[in-house]
C-alpha cells in the first residue's frame, strides 16, 4: 500500500523509486503483488507513464485512511518507548547549522541514550507523516493535528565587512541577495526595496554563503541574528530593519508524548530561552 501510494504522491514509477529510495523494478514488483493480492488493476501501463484505473482510483482513500491509521499506532508505540532512541529534528539549513549544531547536543548531553539526528532542510517536512519527530518553521501550520510553540522572534539586519560603509557612500553599496525561492519571504522583499535598483553582486538561498560573501567584501548582505552571530568579523550596518519573524516548534500531538521527543523539545525550548537577548 506504501508503494501504491508513493507512486500516487511522486507521480511515476521512477520518481517514487527515487523518493523511497529504492530502486525502479522494487516499485514496480511490490505493485504487482499488490495487484494480485487484491485480484485488481491499479494501474494500465502505458508508454507515457502508469495511470490509475478505476478500481485505483476507488483505492486512493481507504489506503489514505490506513496510512494515516498506521502511522497514529507507530506514534502511540513510540510514547511507550524509554528516554532513548533517535530524535529526528528538522530546521532551516542555517539555522541548523549557526545554531542549533553548536548547543542543542550540550543541552541534551545528560541524556546520552538520546541520539539526535539534525535535519537541515530548506522545505518544510511532513510532521503528520512521521518525516521528522520536531520541526522549526518560520511558517505556523494550521493542522489541529499538530502542537505549536513559539520558539522565538528573529531580527534581521544588515551586515559587511569592516570597512565597507567608511570606504563607499550608501549609494555605491552593492547587495547579496536571496534567490527566487525565497523571493516573496518578507526579509527578501525588504531587501529588494532597499536596495533600490542598486547592484546584486550575488543571489542565493544560503544565508551562509551570503554571509561569507559579505565577509570577503563583496557586498551587503540581510542577515538573522543567528546567521551575524556566528560569522566573527561581519559589521551590523546602522540601517533600521523592522524585519522580525516567528520561529515555531512543531510536533505532532501523538508524537510530543514520547519521553525521548518531549525531552527534545525542553531542551530547544531552552535553547532559545537562553539565546532571546542575542536574536
């Protein structure tokens, strides 16, 4: 059935091997087993690609339902499960990697059964389907099935390197910039309308990277706290950013009653009680 759905959900056969990371013919045998165990056709096999049958179609919610079923009893077996095992914890690259990889192991290093797996991911994971135990989004879902905390409000701020601002008048300042797929984020916009019509030098969607480029001197770049903070030498620019977003802890309302993923998420919370005066 897991099968049956990934080729639903990635569109092909080829793109839900890659998906589950398995490979093609996997797909393809697990499917026809599906096919005879059930005595139906899911799917005609055509040349440009498999398509649902009727029968395949009439499938789509009862296997929807038994997914989501059988992940509800994975999530309650886990609240039963000791203060050990795997916490998986997904986060903005940057955030993961400025932040949360220099502290949250100390926070949880009284807790040594707990083996942590940090996730740094620019999209958003699947909490209902059991993608990731926690997440950090700037975005609040609206899921009832969730449990939503505010972790935290993140000021931006303009950043170069020593120097740049005595050596050039505002005018004459260059950018560093986020790419398209961050573009309509409200810290890209503000951006985009400051500079101006000004020079890009760069676009891109790492904020370390931008920071690096900053620090070399090739421009100025929007920075979050987080990122300013852990890059030593950047200069915080006197320009006036009223640029503050939300950070969330996200888990499912299952999942938050495993003791090793309740003891996560205290130490994130934590984590970033200490950190407020600095973000």
């Amino acid at each position: 059935m897991r099968f049956f759905l990934g080729v639903i959900d990635a569109g092909s056969v080829s793109a839900a091997a890659r998906a589950m990371a398995v490979e093609h013919s996997t797909v393809a045998r697990r499917i026809d087993a599906l096919e005879k165990n059930l005595g139906l056709r899911l799917f005609d096999r055509l040349p440009r690609g498999w398509q649902l049958t009727e029968e395949g179609k009439a499938l789509v919610h009862p296997a929807r339902r038994i997914e989501s079923e059988l992940h509800a009893l994975l999530r309650a077996a886990n609240a039963e499960v000791p203060l050990a095992g795997p916490v998986r914890v997904s986060a903005p690259p940057a955030l993961a990697s400025c932040l949360l990889s220099r502290v949250l192991p100390a926070a949880l290093a009284p807790y040594p059964r707990i083996a942590l797996e940090m996730i740094g991911e620019a999209h958003n994971t699947d909490i209902l389907r059991r993608e990731t135990d926690i997440a950090l989004r700037f975005r609040r879902p609206d899921s009832p099935q969730v449990a939503v905390k505010m972790l935290a409000t993140v000021s931006y701020a303009l950043y170069a390197c020593p120097g740049y601002e005595a050596t050039r008048p505002a005018g004459a300042w260059e950018f560093l910039g986020f790419d398209s797929s961050l573009a309509e984020l409200p810290h890209a916009l503000w951006l985009d309308r400051f500079a101006d019509g000004r020079r890009v030098v760069m676009r891109s969607n790492d904020l370390c990277a931008l920071a690096g480029a900053a620090l070399a001197g090739h421009g100025v770049a929007l920075l979050p706290s987080y990122v300013a903070m852990h890059a030593p030498g950047l200069v915080r620019l006197p320009i006036e950013c009223d640029i503050a977003r939300k950070l969330w802890l996200v888990m499912h309302e299952d999942v938050r009653r495993s003791p090793r993923i309740r003891t996560t998420a205290n130490a994130l919370i934590q984590v970033f009680e200490s950190a407020a005066a600095s973000l």
